[in-house]
C-alpha cells in the first residue's frame, strides 16, 4: 500500500524518471515524488520527447515499490495513473477531461497529459517502479507538429470563463488522487475495483478508431477495457485485445 508521500522539488532536472531512478538505486524508500520547473530530457511512451518548457508545464514523478507484484500488472499502473490525472483536474477545476486509452487525458478533443511508467527488476522481482506525468499548465503555445492535439489547463479554463491552473496545487492532489486509486488497484493488482469508473470516462468506447503498430494499422471499434487495463476492439465481428506499449490508438477523424 502507498501510504506516505514525500515531496522535493528542483528547478531543472535531465527527467524527474531519471531522477527517482538514481535515488531508487541508493535504496530511496515508496513514495518519494521529484518535481521540476524545467525538464531538459523529458520522456514520452514509445521513445517519444515530452516537452516541459520552463515553469510552463508539471513534471512529476513517483517512487513505488510494491510487494511480490505481478510482472504483467505493471503497465496498469499506467492506466491508474490516468484515473488520477483526470480526476484531479475536476476536483480543482471542474474539467471533465476524457481517457484516450491507455492514459491520455483528453479536453476538448486534444491532449493535456503525458505520462510514463518504467520499471527496473533484481533477482527476477520488480525492484521499482516509477511513474512519471506531465501536464500542460500555463502553455499557450506548442511545437507545429502537436499544436493541433495539444492543450493546456489555462486554455481550457478561458473556455469556460477564465482562471489560471497553480502547477505546486495540482501535483499535490493528482498524487493524493493517484494515492487512492493506487491502493485499490494494489489489492487486486488488476483494474477490478477500477474498470467500471475508468470505462465512464473512455473516450474511445464505442468509437472507431485506428490500431497502428510499427508493422501494420487496421480500424476497430473500441468496446472498453478487461481487468488488466488492456483494450478491447471488435474486428470483422471478433474480439481482440490490445496490449499498452505495443501500438498507438487513434481516432478515425482526429485525435480522439
């Protein structure tokens, strides 16, 4: 169980992933969470760069280290950590953001989150697990190749009579929320107790979408998720199951 969170904060780091992975090597205890004002090299799933302009956007990451877990629950904390970042922003600003699965959090139609989970193991256990998020903050600009798909906290507060997010108050309640779901996920190890609210706020379910991995892409229709968080699409009236990390999931007419 996650129980104790202990915050520090660094006005720039390489990658806050990089960061709890150095102090998970000297034996730092769960629960630790390094934030940044700055990422110089911040990550994204599929080897993609994560853009973390300066004091712009939250960089945040977590200490875990669960007991005797099971190898194959480790990329549902991926999708825990999505739960968390969405129900975050409602409870502060009341934006009912969508899950793009596995784990983006979607306003609008475009994308405000990013969030990476890796691992590291020793004598065949998973050693530690870190999980990292980035969420758009004060941005109000971004690279022409994601500009299009690509939103932030203040942007969406101006659509609904204004406000500006506050990065140090939404990382403190998207680890406490992160908390909570983290716990019930950890008793099971699956997304049990989980899976009915995550399938509310699917933005795909029931959607067309497109399945692309680095060999192929084909178009499904989105149905929800199984108990480890994995996807499932309908294909030629068959069921099949898409795994996090193996292809990206896209909407037929954008993003979503």
């Amino acid at each position: 169980m996650l129980n104790d969170i202990r915050y520090e904060y660094f006005e720039s780091v390489d990658s806050t992933n990089d960061r709890i992975k150095s102090r998970a090597h000297e034996e730092e205890s769960q629960g630790l969470v390094i934030s940044a004002g700055q990422q110089t090299a911040g990550k994204g799933r599929i080897g993609r760069k994560w853009e973390s302009p300066s004091h712009d956007s939250i960089a945040t990451s977590i200490l875990l280290r669960p007991e005797e877990i099971k190898l194959d629950s480790i990329p549902t904390i991926t999708v825990v950590a999505a739960m968390a970042v969405r129900d975050a922003l409602y409870r502060i600003y009341g934006l009912d953001g969508q899950i793009k699965w596995p784990n983006d959090i979607v306003l609008g139609g475009k994308k405000i989150c990013g969030i990476l989970t890796e691992m590291e193991m020793k004598d065949n256990k998973v050693w530690f697990v870190v999980v990292g998020i980035g969420v758009n903050v004060h941005n109000r600009s971004f690279p022409e190749d994601i500009a299009f798909k690509a939103t932030s906290v203040d942007l969406e507060l101006e659509k609904v009579g204004g406000g500006q997010g506050h990065r140090e108050e939404l990382t403190k309640e998207i680890w406490n929320s992160f908390k909570k779901y983290y716990n019930i996920f950890i008793e099971t190890q699956d997304m049990t107790g989980l899976k009915e609210e995550y399938e509310k706020h699917l933005a795909n379910r029931g959607n067309r979408v497109r399945i692309e991995d680095r060999e192929n892409s084909y178009e499904a229709v989105a149905l929800g998720i199984n108990d480890k968080g994995e996807l499932i699409v309908e294909v030629d009236s068959e069921e099949r199951i898409i795994r996090t990390g193996e292809v990206s999931v896209r909407g037929i007419y954008g993003y979503v």
